[in-house]
C-alpha cells in the first residue's frame, strides 16, 4: 500500500523546511530507514528517512522548494500503484511533481496550455504562495475567487481585490491604491470604510538594468529566519543598550598560562571567549531579571543559566545553547562551546541544541571590533555583545597608565529591565573579567 513521506515537523518553531537535495529517483526501491532527502529547517540540516520500504513513487517537491511541515513531499508503495491521493493541496509552491512514468492520464499532473484553469489533482484552489499568505493574513475565502493570473492562478492582486471589496474604500485611499503605490496594511479596520490611513506603501522589488552585474539571493532558510526575527525583534521591543569595558589584564594573563599547561589538562584550547562566557554565567546567577523571557506581558525568569552564543556559518548566524552553564567547569563549558560551534559550521546541529536559551553572548572581538549593538533574541530580554581588547588610558598613582580592557555591550528590552540592573551586571561581569583567577577559586 502506498504510504506518504511527509515533511517532517522538527520543533514548535519551525513552519517549513527547504530540500536541499534528493537521495533517490523516481523509480528506485528503497527500505525502511532509507534517507530520501537532505532538508534544511531555519536551525539545522537534517536527513528525511523512509518510514516504509518500496518504490519511490512521485515526488511532489524539487531542491530548493520551501515547504511547510507535515506536508506530502513523496510516495514510496508498490510499482504501478495509484498515488494521486496524496497529492499536496496545492502545487503552486513547485514545479509539477515528479511521477513514476505511467500510461495511464489521470495519474499525470502536468497540464497542457489549453487546458482549463489549472487545479491539483484533488481540485484544490491554483494559487501563488504570496497570495496564500496574504488571504490568510486577511481571512480571506479564496476558493470562490477567479485568478486572473497565468491559466487561472490567482495571484496577489485577485485578494487585494477581493479585500478592497469587502469593504467600501474612500476615494483618496481607492487613487492610493490605483496608483499602485500603496496596498492594505495587514490589520483591517474595525469599520466597514478603508482610508489612507489603512494603507502602507508598497515594497518596490528593484529590477537592475541589463548592463549592470548583480547575483539574484532569495530569502529563504535561514537567512529568512535571521531577517524575520530581527526585524521581529527591533520592532516589537524598547532596547537599549549600555556600553563599558574591563580590564583584561588577568584575562589575558591567564590565558596564556592555560596556553602553557600540560597538555593532559586539557585546557590548551581554552579561549578568552569561553572565560567570558564562563564569568557571564557566573554573574547572570546574581541577576535573575535579565537571565529572562518576556512573552504575552508576562516576565518568565529562569533559575537555569542557558546560555546561547552567537556562531557566524557560511550558511547564516545560528544561537545554539549551552545548558545549565553556570553549574560546568571552565574546561567543560569550553568543551561544551567548541562541539557546538563545530556542529553549526558542518550543519550537524540538532534542533534541541537550539533550543531553551535565557540569555546570549556575541563575540566581535575577534574581527576587531570595539562596540556594536546587539540585537536582542527574541523572547529573551538581554544580550551582550564582547568586542576587541584595546589599550586604555587609566589614571595611577604615577601618571597614566595604558591598560588593556574589554569591550563590553549590553542591550536590554527597556519594557521590562531598567537601566540600572543592566548597569549593576556590566559592574559585577567587568569585576568577575578582571579577577578572574579569584573567581575560578570559589
């Protein structure tokens, strides 16, 4: 009996996954446990396995396809079977499947030009994924609308009409809107009367000319995630953020003594960036209010110190965590650090690796930067970002002295965290920095 391949849902957080490439062909006979396909969620890059053993039937997404989880993405059955069935609900997000040859017409999706409006097998609605996401944004009923897109599709403009006729339009907001400047914003007004004042300007997508040299980048996996929740981010929360330094004398002091040990230690690889992270999660102990979420006007603070840190992959930013950091050893939250690092860069991280972060560290420093501003990570309610170690002037009992310090940059969500809590941390982190030796002590 024919079985569908559904796209897997790998966390509460992940809406879709990209194929990044096909295992098997149409045709071939694979087994239970087989790998299908190699897909990329906006976390990780994880292999889809057959959950039966038989032939590959139709595949119904090609590489590079964004698709939504628990979504059909192939049949594995018997040679010959019927597959219909399982078709997705709509093909508008890809090309038409890839079937088994078959002589038989009804089990082929692809349409001739002169064929009627396009529809799935199983007559579901022809339409492009920008206006999908704009009907359900709108709560509008598509299946009675007409597409006036190719062979029937209905695209973006048919549900901008169907919303400018649900409810009356004034006449400078309709000029607006037939100037083709301005589209509805996504929140109607409560009345039954569309005004200027509900409507955004239009995002102008800028088309280079032929002469002009330029690569074409879609967002999509990741990418897409990191742009979404940083937008998501800024626009959602009051940050704020507060910047100071730490004298890295003992910091860097002492790494050059781990740098040194005997090699049985294991402390060689030990870096400035997993010490700071090692004071951070010590310190954050001391300051519940920022080791926090802030979701749905609620305040969750966290006795765990998961701590998340910034790691920069060819394929994007990725935050994976480290779990009850306050409670491991330096040797062992070092460790800790660099095995996850690892997995981000060769795409081996696991979704739960991701997941559960109360608090995020960014490190600059190594690409000599002296401040910056980090993006608050959502729901978290603060982040600090480290930046490069440079000489500062500080005032002795003989003149001046040029002593190395720590950049040190910490945003905070202003709704729900004062500016003097953050102030106290940056004290008592630049404290823990600068007697570091005293702190490994206790």
């Amino acid at each position: 009996m024919a079985q569908a391949i559904v796209m897997p849902k790998l966390g509460n957080t992940v809406e879709s996954s990209i194929i990044l490439s096909w295992q098997v062909e149409v045709g071939d006979t694979v087994g239970l446990g087989d790998i299908l396909c190699e897909i990329e969620t906006d976390k990780a890059t994880l292999e889809v396995e057959s959950s039966t053993e038989g032939v590959l039937l139709a595949r119904f997404f090609e590489e590079g396809d964004d698709v939504p989880v628990l979504e059909t993405i192939a049949v594995v059955g018997e040679a010959g079977e019927s597959y219909t069935e399982f078709a997705p609900t709509t093909l508008s997000t890809q090309p038409a499947p890839s079937p088994m040859p078959d002589p038989e017409p009804q089990q082929t999706f692809a349409q001739s030009p002169t064929s009627q409006p396009a529809t799935t097998i199983t007559d579901a609605v022809f339409i492009s994924p920008r206006a999908r996401n704009l009907a359900q944004r709108k709560n509008i009923d598509f299946s009675t609308i007409a597409g006036t897109g190719p062979n029937g599709r209905i695209i973006e403009r048919d549900i901008e009409t169907a919303i400018q006729n649900q409810k009356k339009v004034s006449p400078v907001a309709r000029a607006m809107l037939d100037s083709g400047e301005f589209t509805v914003g996504d929140t109607l007004p409560a009345s039954n009367r569309i005004t200027k004042t509900d409507l955004i300007p239009v995002e102008r997508q800028i088309v280079p000319t032929q002469s002009s040299n330029v690569t074409e980048i879609p967002l999509k996996g990741i990418r897409k995630t990191i742009a979404r929740r940083m937008l998501e981010s800024m626009q959602t929360t009051a940050q704020l953020t507060l910047n100071s330094s730490a004298d890295a004398r003992a910091v860097k002091a002492f790494r050059q003594r781990l740098k040194a040990s005997n090699e049985r230690l294991g402390l060689r690889g030990v870096s400035i960036n997993d010490i700071v992270m090692y004071a951070v999660a010590q310190t954050l102990v001391n300051f519940p209010d920022l080791n926090a979420h802030f979701e749905n006007n609620t305040i969750y603070q966290y006795h765990d110190i998961n701590l998340g840190m910034a790691v920069d992959t060819p394929r994007g930013l990725f935050v994976p965590v480290i779990h009850q950091a306050d409670t491991l050893s330096l040797r062992d939250l070092a460790g800790e650090t660099h095995r996850l690092a690892e997995a981000c860069i060769n795409g081996s991280i696991k979704p739960d690796e991701m997941a559960g972060g109360t608090f995020t560290v960014t490190n600059l420093g190594g690409l000599g930067i002296e401040s910056f501003t980090p993006v608050l990570n959502l729901p978290q309610v603060a982040i600090l970002g480290v930046s490069n170690i440079n000489l500062k002037p500080i005032e002795g009992d003989e003149g001046v002295d040029f002593v190395p310090h720590m950049g040190l940059s910490l945003t905070i969500n202003h709704q729900v965290v004062d500016g003097a809590p953050g102030a106290r941390f940056l004290q008592q982190l630049s404290d823990t920095l600068a007697n570091i030796d005293l702190m490994l002590a206790l």
